[in-house]
C-alpha cells in the first residue's frame, strides 16, 4: 500500500511489494492487469501466518459473486483496498474502524502473508483478503453498487512518460470502481508522485458519476495512517496527495 519513495521501481500500491499495476485501452481487448507479479521470500512467521490464518481470512478467488455477508458473518459497510503491500496501514485502518469490514486485495504473497500475521496479533476480525489481479475481483466478485468506499493508496507511479499507460488509474478502470460502489460511496487515493496525483485528479473529475470532496486535493483524512516512508518523505520535503470523490 505504502511504497518507499526512493525505490520506486521495487515497489508498488503496496508496502514494498509488487506494484498493483497495468493498464491499457480496453478492459477486454488488451486487458487490464492491477499487478505485476515479482518474486519474494515468505519469511517463516508470514508462511505459518498464511498456513493457520489463510483458510479463514483468505477467500479464494470465483469467478461469481460473492455472498460478503455471509463471509463476513455480519452485514456492515464495506471497503475495498487495491494493493495492501504489507499490510500495515490496512491493519491500522481496520483497528480504528471496527464497524466496517475490508476486503484486501494483493498479489504479493509475502504481503499477505503479512497482513495475516497482524491480523492474528491483532485479532482484527473484520479484514479478508483475496490474492487475485483486481480487475478480475471487480468484475466478478464484487456486485453493483455494493461498496462504500475504495481505497488505493500509493499504486505504482511507473514514473517513465512510455510507461504511463500503465498505470492503473485510467478512466476505464475509473468507471469499473464507480459502478461498484454505492451512491454517496467514495475513493481515497494517495501517491507521492506529482505527475500521477495530476493524472489522479484529471481522470476522477472527468467521471461524471463523481464528484470531488475538496477543491482539488483533499487532505489527508484521519484514518489514513502516515507510514514510515511517507514521515521520512515528508522530512526530505518530498509531496503527497489525497484525492478523496464520492458518487454522486
């Protein structure tokens, strides 16, 4: 979720982990993928995390429309995250708000397996994760108008102008989140990068199903935690940019 700015090639919408990222022109002709699949090592504590924890926490991929619901054992508002990286601020995030469940997408395998082990440590009930490509989540697993927020923070800036196409903030994917979350429902997106926040700002106030909450960037809502990255950026005197829409 929260990469280190300095390493930036290494790093994604998560965490240090994979980069949550790919886009193209169409959802279905060239397909959009919200990740690039890197390799990384499963420390023993995170593979005992995702061996005792996953069978609860971790729903496996289908490509029909899951019950949330039931897989949460509760009916609450209900919260997307694309790109959890290590876990540390969704963890946070859940901890705050235990009236609303969140649904943690990530490629990253150590990064689930991270989150798992908060999870345990924490006993966060109200956390489950799928370790699919979002675009597929979206599409399948998620129904109309069911969400009440979306949260990307921090997604692979792919900061070369040829590479920009692949960010994964584009007006199609844009649209696939909107049609997913409810009127009144919002996306927080967060990026160190001035260049992607502009892209960020332009797409979003382009969709005509939202409408911005701020006079262009928002500021950082509370439940947003700073990382440790972001603290030594800010010390560096780098930017970060909150973008907060809601549907209309």
């Amino acid at each position: 979720m929260n990469h280190d700015p300095q390493d930036d090639a290494a790093d994604g919408i998560e965490d240090n982990a994979s980069p949550e990222t790919n886009e193209a022109s169409t959802l279905h002709h060239r397909r959009i993928r919200s990740f690039v699949t890197r390799a990384g090592r499963v420390s023993p504590g995170q593979q005992r995390a995702i061996d005792e924890l996953g069978p609860r926490y971790v729903v496996p991929y289908s490509p029909q429309l899951a019950d949330w619901s039931a897989v949460f054992g509760r009916q609450a508002p209900r919260i997307l995250e694309i790109g959890f990286g290590m876990g540390a601020t969704t963890a946070e995030i859940a901890a705050t708000r235990p009236g609303d469940d969140f649904i943690g997408v990530e490629v990253h395998e150590p990064g689930v397996g991270a989150l798992l082990k908060l999870i345990g440590e924490e006993a966060l009930g109200n956390i489950r994760i799928l370790q699919h490509d979002a675009v597929e989540v979206l599409e399948h697993m998620i129904a109309a108008d069911s969400l009440d927020g979306v949260h990307i923070y921090f997604p692979d800036p792919w900061h070369k102008a040829r590479h920009h196409k692949r960010r994964l903030i584009q007006p199609k994917f844009v649209a696939l989140l909107v049609s997913r979350i409810k009127p009144g429902g919002y996306i927080h997106l967060a990026t160190d990068w001035q260049n992607y926040a502009e892209q960020m700002l332009d797409v979003l106030s382009a969709e005509p199903a939202l409408e911005n909450t701020a006079d262009g960037y928002a500021p950082r809502p509370d439940f947003r935690p700073v990382t440790k990255f972001e603290r030594r950026g800010l010390r560096l005197g780098h930017g970060v940019w909150d973008l907060m829409f809601r549907r209309r």
